[in-house]
C-alpha cells in the first residue's frame, strides 16, 4: 500500500436533528450507520469511532464503541468512543482519517451520536458545564452560556459594537435553514424579530444561542484506491484534519478574546491540504452562541480582531457572498447535537461537494472547511474537504 493514501468520504447518513424520546442512543446511532453503509455496501469497516459527549452521564450508558458495533452488526470491528466535548464528532473523524493514513485499517465507519431528551432538566446545564474547569470554572456554577454571555460583553465593549450589529449571524443561519430538511427551526427571522427575543444571559438572547438537541450523523471512509470509479467520482477527501487543544480555563488565556486552538487548527489544516482560506468556497463553524461565531471567523483569519460581524452585516457570508458560512443554517437554525455537531457538518459539506445541497446549494463548490469547537474554544478540530 502507498504511503498516505488518499482518503475519501463513500458514505453518509443523518437524522432530522430534535428530540427522539421513543428512540434509544443505540437505535438511532444503527440507523445512520445503515444509510452510510447503502451507499457502498461491499465495504466492510475494521474499526467504529464514536463521539458521544453525554451519555454517560445522561443516558447511563459508557463503551458505546462496542455497544454500536454490536447492534450495527459490524462483526468484531474494532469501537472507539472519542471524548472531546462539543467536539467529539470532529475527533473521531480525525482519529479515523489518522487510522486510515497509517494503514492500519482500509475502511472505518464514523459515528457522532448525543441524546439530550434523556434528560431535560436543569441538571443538564451542570453536566454541560463539566467541559469547563472543574475547579475553577463549573465549581462556581458557570455555565457554558453563561460564560460565552461574559466573554461577548467583552467584545461589546472592547470593541464599541452595539448588540444590534449582531443579529445578522441569526438572521444568516435562519435564513439557511429553511432549505434543509434535516433542521429543527425552517423558518426565517427578522431584525426585528431578533431586537424583540427574550434574554438567556445578558447580552445574548433567544436567538444568539444554538438549541441543544438529538442527532446522530454517520460517515463512512476508505481508502480511494479501494474504490471503482463509479464509485471514485461521488467521494469527496477529506484533504486535511488538524485538531489542537489550548488552555482550558479563561483565566489561563493570555487573552480571551482571541481562539488561539482555533487559529492554529485552521493555520496547519490549510498547510497540510496545501491551499490558503481565500481557496474556500464555503467555511462551516460551530455557532454554538453568536461569540463563537465572531471569534471563529477572526481565529480563522477571514476577519481583524473586532470585525467579523461586519462580514455578516454586509452579506459576505450568504451563499452568494464571499464566504458562504452556515450554508445549511449551522447549528442555530439545524440545532445542536453537541458531539454529533461535527459529523453534520461533515455531512452537510459532503452534500455540497457533491452538489447535492438543493436549495441550500453553494454554486460550483469545490473546497470546504469545517470546524468544530470544545468548550469554550479549548479544543479545535478543523478539517477541510474537497471534490
């Protein structure tokens, strides 16, 4: 076998992200494997990677690795389960892809699985804010909302932007949404609508921070040797995976303000596919809160310190725009299925690789990059795909 060998995406499949309180994480995690596994049916995976974030805290249930495998049918695969916190999902692509390039197996499957109606109580904000430092952080009863609520206050005032400015991120992602049959919330708002939301930490609102729900999203990946060239001609590579992890704590961040993982993973993904950001066509970030959107995108570059807001106040993030971002309304309009974040989006860009978006479509794309954040940007997984 060649050394790094190309690998490639054959296979997909996702469920309509909500809440499926008569579905049990297994059933649902085997379902996507399925869809996955249609599309190239003579492959046969030697290794199952599993992001998951909550279920054992939330569903009672660990080893998801070998329980998946087992109901999946995969006969003696090996099951990892991959713990990154929000971003899990990315992980476990990026532990396949590696699994791949070193040769140890030929075909994995990826899976990215969370079920937050297991437990809809206020005890689910504390175990979310277990990504937090334990310590000093969740120990204080901060919260994930509440600490991105601090940060964007922050930018607020470092950077003189009136809370207004910022509701062209909503507006985008909700925009988006209503072509994609996968998303929880298909239809548009206004400004006016987004002015007139109630508050969920002070400066954020309703509308800046992404719903919590259940998904489960599969991809399945070989080498692109393996394949016919039928077969060959509907897989897009995965051209590059990087995932960097910074300090975990707020108060051991030189600054706050800036995603410093963030900027890193996107720095060395882009190296590795060697291309630049100005050869994207599409860019899809982890809108988890509308901070996380703004300092995504000046992590990234695309943007100076203080001004990515302007990029979607001025449209240059439709899909028609200069960077089309959250092409199928990311995480605040499709909901956010925490670990399985990442797999969606693997999805959402394999569709438009293809060109097989529909009305969500990014006409001629060719180059995409997904990134998937843990914590309040602590870790960072940036993967760039390509057709």
């Amino acid at each position: 076998m060649r050394q790094n060998p190309e690998v490639v995406i054959v296979g997909i499949g996702a469920l309509p992200v909500g809440y499926y309180f008569d579905l049990s994480l297994r059933n649902m995690a085997v379902q996507v494997i399925l869809q996955a596994r249609k599309e190239a049916p003579e492959l046969e995976p030697q290794a199952l990677f599993v992001g998951n974030m909550l279920a054992a805290g939330i569903s009672h249930q660990a080893n998801l690795g070998a329980l998946i495998s087992e109901y999946a049918n995969l006969n003696g695969a090996e099951g990892n389960t991959i713990e990154a916190a929000e971003a899990g999902g990315a992980a476990a692509l990026y532990q396949a892809m590696q699994a791949i390039r070193s040769g140890f197996v030929d075909t994995a499957l990826v899976v990215g699985v969370e079920k937050v109606s297991d437990n809809v109580d206020a005890e689910l904000e504390t175990m979310l804010a277990r990504t937090l430092d334990a310590d000093f952080e969740s120990e204080t009863s901060m919260t994930l909302n509440a600490q991105a609520a601090l940060l964007l206050q922050r930018y607020l005032h470092e950077y003189q932007v009136d809370k207004q400015s910022l509701a062209a991120f909503a507006i985008l992602a909700h925009q988006n949404g209503v072509g994609n049959p996968l998303a929880m919330y298909r239809k548009a708002i206004s400004s006016e609508t987004y002015a007139k939301s109630g508050v969920i930490a002070e400066p954020m609102n309703l509308f800046d921070v992404a719903p919590y729900a259940d998904g489960a999203a599969a991809l399945l990946l070989t080498r692109a040797d393996l394949l016919s060239k039928n077969q060959r001609s509907a897989a897009v590579e995965v051209a590059a995976s990087s995932l960097i992890s910074g300090r975990l704590a707020l108060h051991d961040r030189p600054d706050p303000l800036f995603f410093e993982p963030a900027a890193v993973s996107v720095q060395a993904a882009c190296e590795k596919a060697g291309i630049s950001v100005a050869d994207l066509d599409f860019f899809e970030y982890q809108d988890a809160t509308t901070l996380h959107a703004l300092l995504s995108l000046e992590a990234a570059g695309f943007a100076q310190r203080g001004e990515a807001w302007k990029l979607a106040r001025d449209g240059e993030l439709n899909r028609n725009g200069s960077l089309p971002c959250q092409t199928m309304g990311g995480c605040k309009a499709r909901g956010f299925p925490l670990a399985a974040n990442g797999i969606y989006q693997a999805y959402e860009a394999v569709q438009q690789l293809r060109g097989e978006a529909g009305d969500c479509q990014v006409r001629g794309a060719k180059i995409g990059m997904i990134q998937a954040l843990g914590g309040t940007g602590a870790t960072a997984v940036t993967t760039i795909l390509k057709n």
